[in-house]
C-alpha cells in the first residue's frame, strides 16, 4: 500500500492565507457594529449652567443610545472656562483630532462667534443656546450656525422697557457685568436706545468687575454703588448680564448700603432669573421683592416629568455640593439640542460620513427638524427656532417667586401690569415704588425764574442792596414754596434749590430746560402742545385763557333809553302782535256791539283805546262775543309776560351801571387793522399773527404801560392771558372790559425735564394744594386788590330781550286769533243766509230739530240755485246811513253765536228780507 503524499504549502501561502481571513474578520465585524457619530461638547464646567448642561447632554445620550440600533452618539467633553479663545482652541481639537461632527454649547456671545466661524470653515454644524444679539442675515454670514432659541437680548429688553413704561419710571440705572476680554457690552446701547422711544433715560450704568477679575470685585461694587447712593436720583436697578458670583456681590452691597428698601427696583434679567429654580435662595434673598424674567416653559408634560425625576438623581450625585437640584433652561434646551442632532441622523439613514455631501446634508436634516421638545416645538427659520417663544415675569418673593404675567414679541403682556399684586422691596404693597429718592449728597437744583414778566403780582425779581442778595417773590414763587413744603410734609424729603433768574423770553426758558442748563423753571408759564414735546409740565397750578381787553364808555343817560330793553325786532312783532289782536277784536265786536260802532274814526279809536288799555289796567268797554273773549283771554296773558319782562328789563338798567365796550368784537380789528397790544416774551404775539391773523402788533412790556398806550390811541384792544386779566381788570376797576371769546389754553405749570422723577410728585402736591384750598389763599393774598369795583354789566346788548325769548307766545296769540276770526266769519255768513231764506220762504224750510249739518248742506243747495237779481232786499226798510249810530239794540245785526230771541225760528217779521221764490227749470223748488 503506498503511502499517501501529503500536500505542499509554502510558508508564503500560510501568510496569505492568514491576512484574508483577517480582512474578512474584521469586515463581518464592521458590518455588524452600528454607525458611531462624534458629538462635541464646549461648555463652562465651572458654572452652574455648565453643569447642567452636562447633566442634561449625558442623560439624553444615554437615553437615545439605548433605544437606537443603527447610530450611536459619542460625546466628546471640553471645558472653556468662559474663556473664547478657548471655546476655540477646543473646537479646533473636537474637529481635527475627535472628527466631531456637530459642535453644542457656546453660552456666551464670544464662544458662539469664534467656534460658528471655524464650524463653517470645517463645515461642521454649531448648535449653540446663547441669546445675544444677533444681525438679521447672520444666518448668512454663519450659516453651520444653528440657535436654540428665536430670543435674544433686544426681546428681553423690549419686555423691560415696557415694564418701565407702564409704572412710568423716567430714571433707570444698568448694571451689568464687565468684559474680561474688553468690548462694549450690546445690550446697554439696545437698553439706552428702547427708553429714549419712551421718555426714559439711563441715569447711570453701573459696571461691575467680572468676578476672575484681580481686583478685588467687591470694594469696587461698594463703591460703585456708594456713587449711585449718594449722587443718583434712580433707584431703579436693571441687572442686564451677570455672573452669579458677581450678582451675588452687587446684592450684597445694595442690601447694605439701603438701596433695595422702601421705593427701589430691582428687574433681573433673563440671564440670572432662569437660575433661580436652580440656585441657592439666599443668593436672591436680599433683593426680595424683585421682578425677574425668564423665557417660560411648561413643567407639566410628562416628558419633562421624566427628565427632571432622571436630572436630579444624576445632578445630586455628580455635584453633591450645588443647593439645589432642579433643571433650568440651559438643561432643558441642551437635552433638546442632542435630539434634535439624534432625529436628524435618523432621517438621513445609511448616508455614510466619509461622503463629501454629508455636513451640508446634515446641517440641512437639523433645519428641518419639526417634533415636540422639553421646550416646546422645535421647528427652525433663518437658523433660529421659529416658534415665538415667550418671556415670563416674575416676582421674588420670600426664598421662591411667583409668577405674575407672560410676554410676547407679538402682544406684549398678556395683563395690563398696573392691575398685578406685587410684593415690592420694603413690603411695599399699597402703591408702586416712585424709583427715586433724593441722594445724600445732591446739589442744588438750579431753577430759572423770569425777571421781566409784565404783571409782576406774578413773579417779581428784585435786587435787595442792604442785604446784597436777589429777592424772588410773586404768586407763582409763593406757589412754587408750598409745594417744596408740601414734599417734606407728604412724601418725606426736602428739595434742595436755588433761584436763578433768566432775562430773555419764555421759550428761551423751556429750551435751557431741555438743553439741561437749567433744572426747573419756576414762573407763569402756559402749557402748550409744542413746548410739551422737549420738557415735561407740572399739573396746572391755575387756569389760562387769552382774551381781549378794551377801555369802556359809561353808558350816558339817553332819552329812549326806555326803549333798550328790547331789541328793535322785538318791538316789531310787538306792534304787530298788538294791531293783528285790534283788528280782530274789532271785527267780531263791530257785528255785535254798539260801544264798536260810530264813524269808522270813532270806531278805530275804540279799538285802539281797548287794546292799549288792556297793557295797563281793565278796560271798561265789554265783549259780548265769545270769540272776542277767548282772543282777549291769550292777549292778556301775552300782556302780562311782556310787561313783567319789560319791566324787570328796565329795572335792571336803571339801577345797575352799565359798562359798554369800546369795541365789541375781533372781527372789527381785523377789519380796520387795528393796533394790538401783548407781552412781547410770551407766546402771545405769535399766537395773534398764526391763529387770528392779527398783523398790527404793539410790544407792551409791563402792566402799567396798558393804560398808557390806551389813552395815547397807541392801541385799541390789549390780549391778556386769563390770570392777567382777572387782575388787571380787578386793578383798573370799571375802566376795562373783556370782550369777545376766551381761547383756552393748558394753564400754568411749573417746568421739569422730561426724564424728571420729580414732577410727579410736584403735581400730587398741587393737587393736594389745590383740594385745601390753599392755592386760592396764596390768590387772595397775592391777586386781590384794594379797588371796591360796584357790580356792573358788561353785555349789555347780548342781555336784551329779542324776539327769540318770545317767539313761541306771539306765535300761540297769532293762532288764537286767526282760529277765532275764521270762525266767527264763517257763522257769520252761515247765520246771515239763513235768515234771509227763511224771510223768504218761511220757517217751514228748516226743521228745528235737523242737525245743523244737514241745514247746512240745504243751504249750499240753495246758495248753488240762486240767482243774485232774485235775492233782493225789502225796499222799505227805512234803513238811514246817517242814523246808524242811532239804531236801537233790537235793530242790530245777528250775532253768529248770541241770536236775540226776536230771530229765533218761526219769528221772522222782525227782519223779514222780502226774497222772490226760487225757480229751477221752470219749477218751483221745494224742500221736504
């Protein structure tokens, strides 16, 4: 049996051999392993915000790695201690040496530019939660830059300078933290810039020392805070940006040092108000009472639930020796961050990272990110979240807050701020705190004070030689010195000033005021809208007006001065009421009553005679007609107002002095271009030539120049503001009057700055000054003049009765009237026919008991047959014109209303009118 060869295999071939089964080893192992991301982390573990970012980061890592079979994330740690140069250094080191493919931190605006600007240069996407200001095409110059957030500083600010609109501080003080790498701080100019839009300024920023500073921070807060004590009338702090440490310190000192009592403010930024579920309550505690605003979150959901139950176990345990253990902000928005970058890689499945697209496509998957985090919804725009995120206000109270309101870029407060219950510092409860107080060491408030006004019962400024000092005094000063008083009594402080008097006009004064040369201006100033726009006024201490002056004539003793109490148009209707009456009278009575017949002079003379003595007392002769006697009736009763009104009229003008006007109205002077007399360093001038177009303009400069520059013809009509005039007029009693309408204007105030804290308080005290009544007093004492003016009237011709005070009886005696004589004429005529057709026919025509319509109706009948030659009258009548005044009663004609019982029907033989019959078409017309 041959033995079998065995096979030859060179040591080259077992080589080989070796190596593949080595390539294909590790490639089933590679294929077997999931895909490995490299995350990097740069942060400040020295912090309490580095830290929970942490905590956060390595809690949603873990979380993520458990529950994905394809993709791991590896986190890759670097510290920056705050410092950007740093964050950079580390960036550099992730990208090169880690191969990170997206960087999450930067908290502060430095990192976050230097490490946005070498992630686009390695195209490697930037996640940062930092909320500085960015431009709007920032996204443009960064764009691997993507932002947690849709706020930054200028939102933040937006909420503060409405909180200081709505309590109407007008002084605030920034207090912020120094750059320990040099620069401006932003959010101061965005700050100063929002308050000037309402009327605020920063009095003073106060700049702290970051807390690695070499110096020693704490003796520079003190005395940084001591010039603010001691120099500064703001007593509202807003803490801009700081380090805890740091605000720790300045909370300190100002707990110290009295300014965070009674009357201060204290708002806390975002910055340190989302550190305060985190940080130590005894670090907010000297500030109680604080307003404080963080961006808002619900804490309600239960993924939030879960996280925070997992961040307080991890934080205790990794950082035994923090205070407290709650998430804040930083956490909540970090955990968000590392499932944003998870949910992206997700979407772009098997796309392997050594492909060249993968950065742009990844940065592309995060933007498009769209799932609901701790945060809220995390969908992006332009590189930032695009949901509105909204800010909360806060208020400190005892070792917590309370939440008070919410604020939105788009509406602001969701509550009108001044309804809110706020615990203010010092337990203040019952009003808002003024923030201010006088400092310890305040100068003098320089206050300018007019020394050439015209009426110097108003201001009056003269040289004392014996005592070589200026001596202010006048209405407005003694004003002006209650008030002062009226501060130390009601609000507890003393205001130190000093008087300093201004020669020029009242412009000047209010444009030193705005160009802070002067602190105040003491004097009668008028409010108007135009000087409102540059300083702020006081609550008026006294009204003003301008009105015209004018000499007056004393109305001479004429002889038709009886007829002056009324007016021309009223004597008309007068004599037109009183005729139409006569005549009236006269007519019906003339058919009935002898006393009104005669010779038709008689007659005229009768009427005259009853109607004019019926002014004055009875008549004597008497109506017999009803209708008379209703006419009568409203005549005497239109009789009796006129002369009551006529004879309180005349009364009047006989007992009281009238004082008629030189010139009645504005309309005269601008017609002829009369001269025009005013105080040529007021408004008033201008005022004139703009509004009433006045153009002859007289410059009179002081009050006893008016009468003068009347009685030389050097002007006609003077303008005076109210005030003036009221004293002017009591001055020169019963020489002047004021005529025509009084233009109001705003008053007399005192001026201030427009960021003045003061000028609240000086209004309260007015008000106050003026319910006392002893703004009135200091009138009396000031105003009132020794002149006895007696009581005299000035419109005479707008006090005389027209025929509009009586229109309304003329028109009800006209209708009476008119009513009565149409009456009376129709039953006259009815009356009239009726007996000559029964003289004709006889009685047997009418039936007593038929209606007196259906008589009437026969008689239209009859009327409408007749032939005029067929009625004629009986010729023996014996009728004499000359003996008419002679006829007997019984002869007189029928009263339309009173028949005499010789006419009655079926008795007509005393005037039977002899009548033809009646023929129609050739018959005799009978009526059944």
């Amino acid at each position: 049996m041959q033995s079998q060869k065995m096979p030859y295999f060179s040591p080259s071939k077992f080589i080989l051999l070796f190596i593949v089964s080595i390539i294909l080893s590790n490639g089933s192992v590679a294929v077997a392993q999931n895909r490995t991301t490299n995350i990097g982390v740069i942060i400040d573990e020295s912090t309490r915000v580095g830290k929970e970012q942490k905590t956060a980061i390595e809690i949603a890592v873990q979380k993520l790695n458990s529950g994905s079979k394809d993709d791991v994330l590896a986190i890759h740690f670097r510290n920056s201690s705050g410092d950007p140069l740093e964050a950079a250094s580390s960036a550099n080191e992730l990208i090169e040496k880690q191969n990170v493919r997206v960087i999450i931190g930067t908290n502060s605006w430095e990192e976050t530019t230097v490490v946005a600007k070498i992630g686009q240069q390695a195209r490697v996407p930037v996640i940062s939660s930092n909320t500085a200001r960015l431009q709007p095409l920032s996204h443009l110059q960064w764009p691997f830059l993507v932002q947690m957030t849709d706020l930054d500083i200028s939102n933040e600010i937006k909420c503060i300078t409405s909180l200081v609109k709505s309590y109407n501080w007008k002084r605030v003080i920034a207090v912020y933290e120094d750059n320990v790498y040099g620069g401006e701080y932003e959010g101061f100019s965005i700050l100063s810039e929002a308050l000037q839009n309402i009327d605020s300024v920063i009095e003073h920023r106060l700049v702290v020392p970051h807390f690695t500073s070499p110096f020693d921070p704490k003796e520079t807060i003190r005395d940084n805070l001591a010039t603010v004590l001691t120099t500064k009338q703001s007593r509202v702090f807003i803490l801009l940006k700081s380090s805890l440490p740091t605000a720790t310190r300045v909370f300190e000192e100002a707990k110290k040092l009295g300014l965070t009592g009674r009357d201060s403010v204290w708002i806390l930024g975002n910055g340190f108000s989302s550190l305060l579920d985190s940080i130590d309550p005894l670090v907010f505690r000297p500030v109680e009472g604080a307003l404080g605003i963080k961006t808002y979150y619900s804490d309600k959901n239960p993924l939030f639930q879960e996280f925070r139950s997992n961040f307080k176990t991890i934080f205790r345990s990794n950082y035994p020796e923090e205070d407290k253990f709650e998430p804040g902000i930083h956490a909540i928005r970090a955990y968000d961050s590392i499932e944003t970058v998870s949910q992206a890689l997700n979407r772009l499945g098997n796309l392997n990272e050594t492909n060249s697209t993968f950065p742009e496509k990844l940065l592309d998957s995060i933007l498009s990110s769209n799932f609901s985090g701790l945060t809220g919804l995390i969908t992006f725009q332009d590189g930032k979240l695009s949901k509105p995120q909204v800010l909360q206000l806060l208020n400190i109270v005892g070792k917590s807050y309370k939440e008070l309101d919410f604020w939105s870029r788009e509406s602001g407060f969701s509550n009108s701020i001044r309804q809110l219950s706020v615990n203010w510092p010092g337990d203040l409860i019952n009003r808002v705190p003024k923030g201010w107080a006088m400092p310890n060491n305040v100068r003098k408030m320089k206050i300018g004070v007019p020394d050439s006004t015209s009426f110097q019962r108003f201001v009056k400024v003269e040289w004392i030689e014996s005592t070589n000092e200026t001596k202010y005094s006048g209405f407005c000063v003694a004003v002006f010195r209650a008030v002062v008083a009226t501060l130390e009594e009601k609000y507890g402080y003393t205001l130190p000033y000093e008087f300093i008097n201004h020669t020029g006009s009242y412009d000047d004064l209010i444009d030193k005021v705005y160009y802070k040369t002067y602190d105040a201006v003491v004097g009668d100033v008028t409010i108007l809208a135009n000087r409102s726009k540059y300083v702020e006024f006081t609550q008026p201490f006294t009204e003003s007006g301008l009105s015209m002056v004018v000499p007056v004539r004393s109305d001479p003793q004429r002889a038709w001065k009886f007829m002056r109490p009324f007016t021309t148009e009223m004597w008309l209707a007068s004599g037109g009421i009183l005729f139409y009456t006569m005549f009236v009278v006269w007519f019906m009575e003339h058919q009935v009553n002898r006393e009104f017949r005669g010779r038709w002079m008689d007659q005229l003379g009768t009427a005259l005679w009853f109607t004019f003595s019926s002014l004055f007392f009875s008549h004597r002769e008497n109506i017999r007609s009803n209708h008379s006697k209703v006419v009568v009736m409203i005549w005497l009763f239109v009789v009796f107002i006129l002369t009551s009104s006529y004879t309180a009229s005349l009364t009047t003008l006989l007992t009281v002095r009238i004082l008629e006007p030189t010139v009645q109205g504005i309309e005269l002077i601008r017609s002829v271009n009369a001269p025009v007399g005013c105080d040529p360093d007021s408004f008033v001038a201008k005022y004139l030539t703009d509004v009433l177009n006045l153009k002859n303009i007289k410059n009179v400069t002081t009050q006893d120049q008016y009468p003068k520059y009347f009685e030389s013809k050097n002007i006609s009509v003077a303008f005076l503001e109210l005030p003036y005039q009221k004293y002017f007029l009591k001055e020169y009693c019963n020489k002047y009057v004021a005529v025509g309408p009084s233009y109001k204007f705003g008053g007399l105030g005192f001026v201030f700055p427009k960021d003045s804290p003061i000028t609240d308080d000086v209004s309260g005290s007015i008000l106050y000054l003026l319910e006392e009544g002893r703004i009135r007093d200091i009138e009396n004492e000031w105003l009132d003049t020794s002149q006895n003016c007696s009581t005299s009237d000035t419109g005479v011709e707008s006090e005389r009765l027209s025929l509009d005070n009586f229109w309304g009886i003329f028109v009800i005696s006209g209708v009476t009237s008119t009513l009565s004589f149409l009456m009376f004429l129709y039953r006259l005529l009815h009356n009239r026919i009726e007996q000559r057709i029964i003289s004709y026919h006889g009685s047997h025509w009418f039936n007593n008991n038929e209606s007196r319509w259906r008589r009437a109706i026969k008689l239209v009948l009859i009327m409408l047959s007749m032939n005029p030659t067929q009625v004629q009258p009986r010729e023996n009548l014996g009728y004499t014109p000359e003996l008419d005044h002679e006829i007997p009663p019984e002869w007189e004609a029928v009263s339309p209303t009173e028949v005499p019982e010789h006419l009655e029907m079926g008795r007509p033989t005393q005037l039977e009118i002899p009548m033809k019959k009646i023929e129609h078409n050739g018959e005799d017309l009978r009526l059944e």
